[in-house]
C-alpha cells in the first residue's frame, strides 16, 4: 500500500514523523504532467515520472527512457538543435523552447497536439530537472489569461492606491482573486508564536467567507516546510484528488533522493492531502510573502475544482502570480515599516522633549515624576522602574505590594548579567504561570525589560496588564488519530472548520520592536544625563589623572608630549629636552623592594622641581625614566650641560628612606631643536641615544646628542637585523681551543667557540655580537646552533677512532633559565651517540649572581645527567666563597686578565696565586685561560694549577685542522 493511501489512512511511523517530513524529498509528481532528471555530465536520463507513459503516446514503459540521451527524446521547437542543459538556473525554473519527441515511439507522425507542452527546466547539483506541463487549454480560459496581461496596469495601479495594512490586504486578495480565477483567495499571516492568522479574505461570486480572523495552529504548516517555502515561493497542485506518481527509479544514481525543492509538480504529502481535502478544496496554488528575509506568510488560492486543462496555471498566468506576490511583499513590507516608523517617530519625539527637560534640570527623579504619565501613555505601561548606579525609582499607577529596592531586585534578577551588550527582554505572558509571575507586581501581565552596561549593570522596565483575548480558531486546534486494526492510523488534520473558540488569559498585548528600542533609548538618556551629574563632580579629578603621574604627581608622558608639541608647533625652540635615568635604580627595587623604590621616586621628584624654574617643564615617562624641558633664552650645549650638572648636585645627597641612607646617581641625554630635531619624537630619539652613550661611558654623566650616534644606532640596528639571520643562512661557525694538562703537557680538553662570518663585514668576534644577541633575546637560539654543532664533532671524532676529549661550551644566562636546557642536551647526546663525559658547560659568575637558586638546579641536574660544569672567567665578578660552595661546579677557570698581568703587577700575582689554592681547597680542577708565554705556563704550573689555555698552546682553529694542531702542539711540547 502507498504511504498515503486512497482510503484515508497512513502508517503509524509516518504520522509520527509528518511534523519533520522532508517534503522537498517526497519522490512523488503530480500526475497531470511528468518529469525527467537528466544527468549533467552524460546528458542523458536518469530518473523519469512513473506517469510519463500516460502521456508519451506508444511509450511501453516508463524505463525505456532511462540511460538515453535527452536529445532523443526532446528537441528544441526553433533555432539550434542543442539542448544546454548546463545554464539552467538553479533557484527557479526556467521555461524553454522544447518539445517532446513523440515520434521516437510513434510510427506514424506525432499526433495532433503534441507540441503542446511547455518545458520547464532548473538544475539541482549534478543534475537537470525538466518539467512538462500540458499547455491544452479552451479558447475562453486562454482569452481570460490575456486580457488579465492587457490589465495588469491597471491591478498594479489599485494595489499602490490601497493606504494602510488593511486595506492593502483587502485589495490584494481581491486582485489575486480576480486575476487567477481561483474561488476563494486569502493572505494567512504567522504569528509569534508560529500559529498563523487569516488576516484578509475574497470569494468568487457563489462562495462565503469562511475563514477570515480565524487562527490555525502552527502544526498545520510545520518548521520544514516554512524553510522550503522561503526558497520554493510558488507552489500549485492543479488536482488534490489525483493520484501522485512515483519515481523511476526511486533514486539518483548517487543513491541520494531527488530534490525537489524547486519542482512545480512536486507532489505533497498524505498529510497536506488530507488536510486540504478535509477543507473541501480540489486546486490549490500557495505564494509566500518574505518580509525582511523572513517568511512573513502565504497568499493562499483555493478552487473547488481541478485546475488541470483546459483550466491550468499557464507559464504567464504563474509568473503575473509570482509578480503579485513580490507586490506584496514590497507593500507589506513598506506599509509594516510604514506604522512602525510613525510608532518610533511618535515615541523620539516625546524622548526628545523629555532629554531636553532633564539636561535643563538635572535631577532625574524629579523629572521622572512630572513625566511619568507622558511616558507611560506613550507606551501604553502602567509601571516604569529605573535602577542606575544609587539612582532607583519606580512609578505608576500599577498595583505594588513591596518597596521599590524589592521590585527593582526582583525585575534585576531577570537580567542576562554575562553579555554585557545592551539587550531588551520582552514578556506577555507572565501571569499564565505562577513561576514566571511578579510577587511585588501582582497586575503585571507584559514586561519590558532594558539593560546595558556601564562600570555595573543598569536597567529600566515597563509593566502592562492583563488582556483577556476572544482567539477563534478554524476547528479546534487538534489532530484526530484513529488506530487501526492493520497497525496504520487514520489521521485526520480537522474534518471541521468551524469556529471554536477560546479565552487567551494571562497575556498583555503584545510589545513592538519600536517600543522596546524606545526603551533601550530611554535607557541611554537616562544613564547619559546620570553620567554627566557623576562627571561633572570628577571632572576635575579625571582630567588631572589622565595628565599626571599617579606616583609623583608630575605630568606624564602623553601630557609632556602634547605641552612639547605645543611649544614646537609655535616654533619656541629656545629649548632644551632632557631625558634622566636613575643608575642602577633596579637593584634596589629587587633588593629592597618596590615600595622603598616608589618612596625614592617620590624624593626624587621633590629635588628635581626645587631645580627647575616656572617655565620649565617635568615629567615621569615610566620607571626611573624623567623628561625635562628645559626653557633657555639661547640654547647651546654649555648652557644644557651646565643646567644638567644642577641636576646632578640635586641628587648627590643620601635618600633618607625609613630611615636608611641610600646614594644613587642619574644618567642624562640632552637633544636641543631645532638642530637636533623639530618634532618630539625626533627630540626623545636623540636624547635616548644621547643617554644610552651617558650609560656606556660609566653612568652619571650628561651627553649632548651628536649625530655620529644616530650612525653608531644604525649600525647596531643593521647587526642586530643580520644576526637574527646567521643562523639560517649558515653564517656561524665553531673554533676549537685546546686545553692542556701543564703537568703531562698532553691536550686533555676543548673549549668550543662560535664566529660569526658576515657576508659583507667578515669575520665578527662573539665580544662583538653576542652581547647584541643577549639584548635582542637570539642568544638562545646561537646557544642552541653551538650545542648541536659541537656535538655533532664530537660524534665525528669518535666515528674516526679519535680521543675523547671533552669539548666545553659557554651557555648564557638566557639558556640557564630555559626550561628544556637539560632535556634538549641530553636529547643530541642521545641523537648523537656522544656520552655525556664528552661535554662540559661552563657558565660566568654573572649567571649564578643573578639567579642564584634557578643556576644551582640547573648545575645539579647537568652533573646527575653526567655533564660537568665549570665556572668561567673567574674572578671578574662579584662571587663569594660561599657562592662557590654551593654551586655544584667541577672546575674553575682564571680569567685571561689575572694571567696576563700576574709575572708584572705583584698584586695580581697573589690574586692568582689565592685563587689556585682556593679552588685547590675546594677540590676543584683549575684551568688558566689566556697563556701566552712559557713563563706563564712555568709559574701556573708551579704554583698547583693544573691546565692552561691560551694562545702559547694554539689559538682558535678550525674542526678540519683540530686533530693537526693537537698532534704537533704535544710534539712540540714534549720537545
């Protein structure tokens, strides 16, 4: 039996799922014309309307076609014999010129009348549909259809003199009425709530209104089938009592269901069938109304007979339809638009007059008061209720049962408090449920709610009343199952269309757009005028915030910036720009702490303003860093210099800081325009550069800007930008130094040294750029390239059966501090098959002085994964013998200077002779660098140090010449 059966009934899983039916894949054609689907690609058939073979005179079966090229079987009427299937639109149909070839099935020539079909054709994905409707028709129907085309201005011109909604409704169903011949026409509008409404009505003489103000419910036109209609905007089905046709095959090729969205001859379901037959009506032919891009609702056409020939929808009666509807929708969309803007221009105005009155005013809750019943009759209210900041106010003449903090919480506690966009809730339904009901607001049936966001969450509300609602509905809004023996029901949508009625209790009329972004309105200009009261009284305070320095109470950089620019833009040059820096101001934040520092800061600033005079200028940009401007009548270098010096005398005396005593210096940059630049970003410039020399040359000392530093800057920029790409351009190399015992005069050890051979400079010493690389953060990236490199030699040493000698390399205190240090060496250990005795790290007393415990974890962790670790150019720093007992370190290296100096200054002589017998005594193995002489070499050997590396050994050589230099170095030493 057919899904839909010819008795009425359908089967129990159907009518469970007819809600979410997918009607665009019903497979079903109406039977008064066929269909054939065409494959792109091959452009042949395949899938045909079971019913072709009523149709095509001597077809045997309706599988004959399949497989076929279409051009056996359709040519065009006129012009060239191709048929292109491949521009067919694919969101509507298009009407073609073709025919179909009766004459590949019939003998004898085509029978009278079988040109008299019209194609209609769209694409869907792979494949083209083609529809054939019969254009049969009686000379009185075809003259009809032409003289409604010879009219059409004439209904056009009846529609744009219709003024208002309905009276445009009523008009429009007239026209539809008239022109399509149908016997009844109505537009059904949805609702909110998705029921729709039957909001205009016309007849054919002979038939009554029936349907007009009647409700329906929104299970009579489900979701699926309002999302087809927003695309598929003309449906028709010329004859409900007609069998629908299958599809032959079933299915595309591809498996998939064909879609018909687009189809005019797209069947409908048993359910729509029963409904429609239910409601006495043979034809139907449905135009959706899309307003805003939402289905607004249908122009429905009911005929009481077939519209199949010689009564049929011609191609120009359909698209006079498809035009009138798009009418519609313009009109309806305008007269919508129309009332809504007279409602907002209505609602501004009076928000106008009333934002007037309380700037004038000023007091909100006074003005609240007058205006109450105004605001509340314009939006038709009984209560308003504001809560902004301490401001909270509720009036009306609404029924209240609590104070106003009670009814602003319990409207508050509806708000969305985690988007903090403005937003408006809207209710009409509070009083059909005693959970959604006001406890402080019993009479409130409607609420409108406004809320934004401003340092808190502010709000105002409207309440409305109870309206009691006469809905009547077309039959009452239920569907009747009847559960049938054979395990099919009978459903049945409404046999009855009766009016029934029903009471709606609990609801308020329903609020408008228009009043809700009245209110979000009403809102803004509440909360403006609150806004401006609050900053009338901070204004002060606010602006000498946004100008100032919180900590010292000077201007800060953006106001400094903008008094400079001022004094520049009128051409006062007769200036000088400084900029100070406190030397060395960071260790006593980190060892003192911030707040000694902030008290600094604050001392600080009282010196320098005693220094300056009335025209001058102070400013904190950040930190320790000042900024001065100072006015002098003919500004010269003397002059600045001489006024710095001031500076310098103003901070020469202890800071007393509960009640201890620290000194600390300045560094000053002086940049005078217009020499030195017109603008302050050029002034700051070379003033930084002019203190970056202050700072190189010693600290607190003042520099006057010289233009051979913007070219030093440059140069150091030009570096920096190289080296950051010297390692993907294969520009780093390594040297290997070799270290020596002193007492077998054998090479015992490697120190690994990266160059860096720049393609236009040449060869850079690492004292040239590595201190860039640590100020730039790439030395993490070099201490990387190095470890890798050298230990991939290694690896290719012991591949050629040579000594393991282990190889040394100097890791920076970046490197120190990475976190994957230890795992990533002892990944290219492991990667390289090199053992961990193999390599040593040696870090400087810098690394260890300034992260103590951090250097300390790392040491450890190195030595229990078999790494030794040695302390480099020792004795340049600061580190004490109890530093040196805690950190886990095998070996200590004497700087090259304590060498170099030690055999002429007698004191550096016992310098290096203590630090021998220190590390001696803490059992560590002591290596000399910089030896360059075999009195060096005599005196570090007697003196207990065990090996020596340095230039009287072998400099720096190449991994290609190592092994060389090794052999001959130990000849020569053993000579």
């Amino acid at each position: 039996m057919s899904p839909g059966g010819r008795d009425g009934t359908i089967s129990a899983e159907l009518e469970a799922s007819c809600a979410q039916e997918p009607i665009h894949l019903l497979g079903a054609v109406q039977s008064y014309g066929f269909l054939m689907v065409i494959d792109l690609a091959s452009g042949c058939i395949v899938q045909v309307s079971a019913g072709i073979v009523r149709h095509w005179p001597g077809l045997p079966d309706a599988a004959a076609l399949l497989g076929k090229p279409l051009c056996d079987w359709a040519a065009a009427v006129e012009g060239p014999a191709v048929l292109d299937i491949d521009v067919l639109p694919t969101s509507h149909c298009l009407r073609l010129p073709w025919r179909p070839r009766f004459e590949q099935t019939c003998a004898l020539p085509a029978p009278a009348g079988s040109r008299d079909w019209e194609c209609l054709g769209h694409r869907c994905g792979e494949v083209a549909i083609l529809e054939w409707l019969p254009v049969d028709g009686g000379v009185d129907e075809a003259q009809r259809q032409s003289q409604v085309f010879a009219d059409f201005a004439a209904v056009i011109a009846r529609l744009r003199r219709a003024e208002g909604l309905d009276a445009f409704f009523r008009e429009c169903v007239k026209v539809i009425q008239e022109v399509s011949a149908f016997d009844r026409v109505m537009i059904y509008r949805f609702l909110p709530d998705g029921c729709g409404e039957i909001v205009a009505e016309h007849t054919a003489p002979g038939y009554e209104q029936k349907y007009l103000g009647l409700r329906f419910p929104a299970s009579d036109i489900p979701a699926q089938a309002r999302t087809l209609y927003l695309t598929n905007t003309l449906r028709i089905l010329a004859d409900v009592e007609a069998p629908m046709d299958a599809l032959v095959p079933e299915r595309l090729p591809n498996g998939e269901a064909l879609d018909q969205s687009h189809c005019l001859l797209r069947g409908l379901s048993p359910v729509h069938l029963s409904y429609l037959r239910n409601m006495g009506v043979r034809a139907t032919m449905t135009l959706s109304i899309v307003c805003d891009g939402k289905l607004w609702g249908l122009i429905a056409c009911h005929h009481h007979r077939t519209r199949t020939p010689p009564y049929q929808i011609r191609d120009g009666m359909r698209q006079i339809a498809e035009l009138l509807a798009e009418i519609a929708n313009m009109r309806i969309e305008a007269l919508s638009h129309l009332e809504a803007v007279r409602h907002r221009l209505a609602l501004d105005s009076l928000l106008n007059q009333f934002h007037q009155v309380l700037i004038q005013d000023g007091d909100i809750s006074t003005v609240l008061e007058l205006w109450m019943p105004q605001l509340l009759s314009a939006f038709d209210a009984r209560t308003l209720g504001v809560r902004i900041g301490t401001l909270a106010c509720v009036g009306g003449p609404g029924a209240r049962h609590g104070s106003s903090h009670q009814i602003l919480d319990e409207v508050g506690a509806r708000l969305d408090n985690q988007d903090l966009a403005p937003q408006v809730h809207m209710w009409d339904d509070l009083l059909t449920s005693q959970k959604s009901a006001l406890l402080y607001l019993p009479e409130a049936a409607g609420l409108l709610l406004a809320q934004r966001h401003d340092e808190d969450t502010i709000f105002c509300f409207l309440t409305r009343p109870e309206v009691v609602q006469q809905v009547n509905w077309g039959g009452e809004p239920v569907k009747d199952v009847v559960a049938l023996p054979n395990g099919r029901v009978r459903l049945e949508p409404r046999r009855s269309f009766a009016i029934w009625q029903q009471s709606v209790l609990g609801h308020s009329t329903p609020w408008l757009h228009t009043d809700a972004e009245a209110l979000q309105n009403l809102l803004r200009i509440l909360s403006e005028v609150n806004k401006l009261q609050v900053n009338r009284r901070m204004q002060e305070t606010l602006h000498w915030r946004a100008h100032h320095d919180h900590l010292t109470g000077l201007y800060n950089r953006r106001a400094m910036e903008d008094a400079v620019s001022r004094r520049l833009d009128d051409g006062q040059y007769n200036t000088a720009l400084m900029l100070l820096d406190l030397d060395h101001f960071k260790k006593i934040n980190d060892t003192y702490g911030h707040e000694t520092g902030d008290l600094m800061l604050q001392q600080l600033s009282h010196r320098l303003k005693a220094v300056m005079r009335e025209p001058d200028l102070l400013a904190r940009l950040g930190g320790d860093e000042f900024m001065l401007l100072l006015q002098i009548p003919h500004p010269n270098a003397a002059t600045a210099l001489t006024f710095a010096e001031r500076l310098h005398h103003a901070v020469a005396s202890p800071f007393d800081i509960k009640g201890q005593q620290f000194r600390i210096g300045i560094s000053v940059g002086i940049a005078i325009p217009p020499g030195h630049g017109r603008t302050v970003s050029e002034l700051l410039r070379h003033a930084d550069l002019a203190l970056y020399q202050a700072k190189s040359l010693g600290r607190g000392r003042s520099v006057m800007f010289e233009l051979a530093m913007a070219a030093s800057q440059r140069d150091h920029y030009l570096l920096e930008r190289d080296l950051d790409e010297a390692v993907e351009r294969n520009q780093l190399s390594l040297v290997f130094q070799p270290k020596v015992d002193l007492l077998s005069r054998k090479v015992v050890g490697l120190e690994a040294l990266v160059r860096w051979n720049h393609p236009t400079r040449g060869q850079n010493s690492p004292s040239a750029f590595i201190p860039i690389a640590e100020r730039s953060d790439q030395i993490i990236r070099i201490d990387r390239w190095v470890m890798r490199s050298a230990i991939a030699e290694q690896a290719r040493r012991l591949s050629h059966g040579l000594a393991t000698l282990p190889v040394a390399i100097n890791l920076s205190i970046a490197d120190i501090l990475s976190p994957n240090l230890v795992p990533y060496l002892s990944g290219l250990l492991e990667q390289y098959q090199v053992p961990p005795e193999a390599l040593e790290v040696e870090v400087t007393e810098s690394c260890f002085m300034r992260e103590l415990a951090e250097t300390q974890d790392v040491l450890r962790a190195l030595n229990d994964s078999g790494i030794a670790t040695a302390l480099d150019d020792f004795g340049t720093g600061f580190s004490s013998l109890s530093y040196l007992r805690q950190l886990p370190l095998q070996c200590l290296k004497i700087d090259q200077s304590f060498t170099w100096s030690m055999l002429q200054d007698p004191n550096a002589e016992k310098l290096t002779q203590a630090i021998v017998a220190m590390g001696i005594a803490l059992r560590m193995t002591i290596v000399a660098e910089g030896v360059e002489t075999r009195e060096q070499m005599n005196w570090l050997l007697v003196h207990g140090c065990h090996i020596g590396q340095g230039y009287y050994f072998s400099p720096p050589v190449a991994a290609q010449d190592l092994q060389q230099v090794i052999e001959r170095l130990e000849i020569r030493l053993s000579a």
